[in-house]
C-alpha cells in the first residue's frame, strides 16, 4: 500500500537557483526537479527529465532551496514593546536588563503562561515564518530558567513539528539569571544538572549561552559545554555580541556548532572559528533593532573561510521580526553581503549551524525542502523588502498551504 501511494513527482520548466558547489548561483534556466518521497532524486534541465508519475509546470517561476532559520527564541509569553519605547528615549538593551526588564520579563511571562497558551502563540510565529518560505527552524529554551518551565518550552517547540516543518531545539538555559538565584555560579550548577533528563527525554539537539557581560562568564559558559560534551550535545554560543568576551575562541575550542551575533568579535576569535569549522551566524534583525553600529568584522571572516549563516533571531525583546526575507535585505543593506552570500546563509549555511548537511541547496540526494516564488532571480528578493512572492513551499516532498 505504501508503495502504490509513493508517487514520484516531477516538477519542471522552473528557473532554479540550486546554489550547488561553494559559490555561484547554480542557475538552470527551464529546469526540473524530481522528487521521491521526502528527497530530491533528480535536479537538471527538463529538456533531460526522467519520468514521473505526476507533473508540475512551474511556467518560468523561480525555485530555491527553502529556508533554514537556525537561530530563533520562537517561544514565549508578552511581548516587550515598553522596551522599544525605553530604548527610543535613550535607555540601552543593558540598562533595560539591569534594571530587571529584557529577558527577566519574557520570564516572568513565559513561567505564567500553560502549555496550551504556549502552543497557541508558537504556532502562529511558526506559521508566519512558513510563509515566508522556512522550512526548518531552530528554537532555543532560556524563558523558562527553571526545569519545569525549560521542558515546556522545549516540548512545545518540538510540537510544532507537525506544521510541516523541521524543527531543531536548543537548550540555553543559561541565557539570564532568574530572580530566585542570587550567585550565578550556582544557577550554572543547576543548568548543567538539568541537562541530562532533558536530553534523555529527547528534548535537545544543542546546547547554547549567553556569554556576555550582562549574562554569564566565559568560565560559567565553559561548565555548561562541558556538562553538553559529556552527554555528546554540540554547542552554539551567543557570542561578543555587545562586547569582547573572548566567547567565540571558548566556543571553537569545543568545536562549536555556530556563533552568533558577533559585532565585537576578535582576530582571535576569527582564526579560532575558522580552525575549527565553526559558522558564524550575524543577525541583522538584532543589529538594526538595537540600532548597533559595531558591524561584525565581515570582511575578516570572508578572508578566513569563516561560513556564513543569517537567521531572524526572532524574540520579543532584540529581534521582534517574523521575516526572513527582511533578514536577505538587512544582510545585504546593513552588513553589505552579497545576495548570493545573504541567500547562502539562509539555506546551506543555516543547516550547517545547525549541524545539517542534507538540506540547504537543491542537489539530488537533499531533502525535497523547497520553494517556488514570483520571481526572476533570486536577487530580486534579496533587493526587495516587505513583499513575499511566495508561491508554493514544499517540505519534505510535501506541498502546504502558505
Ligand atoms: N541575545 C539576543 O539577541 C537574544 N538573546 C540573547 O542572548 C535576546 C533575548 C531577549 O532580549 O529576550
Ligand atoms: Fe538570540
């Protein structure tokens, strides 16, 4: 039965932008794609198609590799507008959560708010990204700061798997102090104690930091990799992302997976992640609502064959955006990435921070993760902002309503 049901699909007289190989659009113009079951069997022109059970007329739409959003904190209660209006009057990200606010309040809200509630509000963030073209998403913990809540957090994000999309989840506990902990030392005992029944429930893939003045030290940050080590978890690290930490070179001494933010990262930390195949992931979404004018050293990391990753960083306080096509725009425009570039960090090297190497570029043996959009060349979406020609988004081998 599952056999009669497997049908193979071709969909051709597309204009695909496959991104193959280590540069260059991999433009084919009038080509096709052949799908079996969840995976790319076939990529090329049409004129050279092997036959399908079905097929599809793409009439010269563009077709890409979907998106890989590898750095979102999609789950949580409240929103942090207040804050918005604080920062425009002058207050900074740090004197807010000084003071008590930034991720403290998305804490008090999230540890207040059921399962169910959680689900609900997720979902609808999930279902915005999807129509935006993502088809795997990462989802951190750290507004729960307590087990009880961390686990919700994490069991909703693994809910929303059932979308239609691949979703990935990391453990950052240590993102901020809670309130009933007076020694940070102490909390990070408890981070690390947590960490085994939650990765024996299946609930993490990775584990994350925040290292940074603000948060937690590069020794407290190196007690949790290490507790993630022993369990055999990757790492990531949210990393110089308001001041020099030495984060990064901490992170690729552990073979970090990716780290992220990066505006005041070191020539150290560069040599570093390079020797160790770590990506850097930049946020612009972040970068732009905090108004920093620190850029990452891009140029830098080109030079040391540092990859790439771009990600919307979706959370309600640093990067309130559900777009990851503004998140094309805003890598080009702020950080001066090239289309390719900004597109490349949205598809292969978003999985590669992730650790994922089947998905990203549309090449036989990938997962059939793809998107057809109103468009001629995919640079045209990188140029625009605040329009989505989005016209089919297909995970899995499987078409979903947009
Ligand atoms: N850096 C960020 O940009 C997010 N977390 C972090 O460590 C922001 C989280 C928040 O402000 O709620
Ligand atoms: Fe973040």
């Amino acid at each position: 039965m599952a056999e009669l049901e497997r049908r193979v699909k071709l969909w051709r007289g597309g204009r695909l932008a496959t991104l193959a190989g280590e540069q260059g659009w991999g433009l084919i113009d009038d080509g096709a794609l052949l799908v079996d079951g969840d995976q790319l069997r076939w990529v090329g022109p049409s004129a050279d198609a092997p036959a399908a059970d079905e097929v599809v007329e793409l009439h010269g739409a563009l077709v890409t590799a979907g998106f890989v959003d590898c750095h979102t904190h999609l789950v949580y209660d409240g929103n942090r507008a207040n804050e918005f209006e604080q920062r425009l009057l002058g207050a900074s990200y740090a004197d807010i959560a000084k003071a008590g606010g930034g991720i403290r309040s998305t804490v008090a809200a999230t540890r207040a708010a059921s399962e169910a509630d959680l689900l609900a509000s997720a979902t609808r963030r999930a279902q915005a990204l999807m129509r935006e073209g993502v088809t795997t998403l990462e989802i951190k913990s750290g507004y729960g700061l307590d087990a009880a809540t961390e686990a919700r957090m994490l069991r909703v994000a693994r809910q929303l798997q059932s979308l239609g999309l691949d979703v990935r989840t990391t453990y950052l506990a240590a993102h901020a102090l809670p309130p009933e902990f007076t020694n940070a030392d102490d909390y990070i005992t408890a981070v690390c104690e947590w960490l085994p029944e939650l990765r024996a429930a299946g609930l993490v893939d990775a584990v994350d930091a925040f290292c940074e003045h603000i948060a937690f030290s590069p020794a407290q940050t190196a007690r949790v990799f290490d507790a993630a080590q022993a369990l055999g978890l990757p790492v990531k690290l949210h990393a110089e992302q308001l001041s020099d930490q030495g984060g990064a070179a901490l992170a690729a001494g552990y073979r970090a997976l990716s780290c992220d933010h990066l505006e005041y990262l070191s020539p150290a930390g560069i040599q570093a992640m390079a020797a160790a195949g770590t990506v850097a992931v930049l946020l612009p979404g972040a970068f732009y609502a905090l108004r920093e004018t620190q850029l990452p050293p891009i140029q830098q990391l080109r030079d040391a064959g540092v990859p790439i990753a771009i990600a919307t960083d979706h959370n309600p306080g640093s990067s309130p955006t559900l777009s990851p096509l503004l998140m094309l725009n805003m890598a080009c425009v702020l950080f001066r990435l090239t289309p390719e570039e900004a597109w490349r960090g949205l598809t292969v090297n978003g999985a590669r921070a992730l650790g994922l190497r089947d998905r990203g570029q549309l090449v036989a043996g990938q997962r059939a993760d793809f998107c057809v959009w109103d468009a001629g060349h995919p640079r045209e979406l990188a140029a625009c902002f605040g329009h989505n020609p989005l016209t089919e988004r297909v995970q899995q081998g499987m078409q979903g309503a947009v």
